[in-house]
C-alpha cells in the first residue's frame, strides 16, 4: 500500500503517513468497526464515535468523528482516482459549509485536493474547540489508522443511500 497524504483543509498542513508506521494491530482492532459502518469507540474513548457512510461506488468514503453530540471532525478518504472527484467534492462540500457558516471554528485556508491517492482530507468542526486538547490529542493518529482499515476492508460496510437511510446493502 501507498503512503497516505494526510490533508487538514482548515490549515493547508498535508503529511504523508507510511503504512508501516500504523500497526496491524491498530488497523485489526478498527476493522470491526469498519464493518459496522461506525459505533462508540471502545473504552476509555467510550464518549466518542463514528459514523462511516460509504459515498457510493467501492474507493470514496467520507466520516465523522463525534464526542457525545458534537461533530469533532469529518474526513475523506480515497484510494481510487476513479473516486477523488466525488470523494473530493463530498468532502469540499463540508469545508464550504463551515466557511459559509457564522459560527467559531478553527482557521480557515483555501484548499486543494490532494495530487495522488490514496488520500485523507479532514475537515476540523467547531465541536471540537469545546472539547479539552488532551481529549483530542489522539485523534489525527485515529483518522490516519481508521482510514487504513477502511482502506483494507472497503467493501464490507453499508453504503449511503438516498432512499430515507437504507443501505444499499438492504435494499
């Protein structure tokens, strides 16, 4: 596998992440909640959760981080060029919304998609500035090791739909 280019719109910052720097066991302990299409994390991180819905096709998907109710961030990952235009605008999408939006949020920057998959853009939410730094400090190593599970496992999770929630997988 490739290394990952790590993007946070809000700032520009992009970092490449080697997947030999993230363990098979962290990667073998998310997958579980891959599978599920997200879930509370396990404990002491039992506040937090994540919504995985799929884009559409097999190399796009986009998720979010919560703690309790606040959205802390949403991210994109793409590992298919096939797949960067629409991952990239699902996740653009949400950034202009937070540029739009007249609330307090982290800096803001104008961003790019990234030039090679695979990729990760994160989008840093306004729920995340009431929430104590050493409550997330943890969570770009997450972003960056959720997004190599799901790049292991993309094909066993619900994907989004626009008939009223079902997955394609129900239908």
């Amino acid at each position: 596998m490739k290394p990952l280019l790590h993007l946070t719109m809000n700032t520009g910052v992009c970092v490449e992440q080697s997947p030999g720097d993230v363990g098979d066991d962290a990667i073998s302990a998310l997958t579980p909640l891959v599978k599920r299409g997200g879930g509370r994390l396990p404990k002491p991180l039992g506040a937090f959760r994540v919504e995985i819905p799929r884009l559409g096709r097999d190399a796009g998907v986009v998720f979010t981080v919560y703690r309790d109710h606040d959205a802390m961030v949403t991210c994109a990952v793409c590992w298919d060029d096939q797949d960067a235009e629409q991952a990239w605008n699902e996740i653009n999408g949400v950034y202009l919304q937070l540029v739009a939006a007249d609330t307090p949020s982290p800096p803001l920057h104008a961003a790019t998609m990234p030039d090679r998959i695979p990729w990760l853009a994160e989008v840093i939410l306004p729920g995340i500035v009431r929430q104590p730094s050493n409550d997330v400090s943890w969570l770009k190593d997450f972003e960056r090791c959720l997004a190599f599970a799901i790049m292991r496992e993309p094909l066993d999770f619900p994907r989004r739909s626009d008939d009223g929630g079902k997955s394609v997988n129900d239908r």
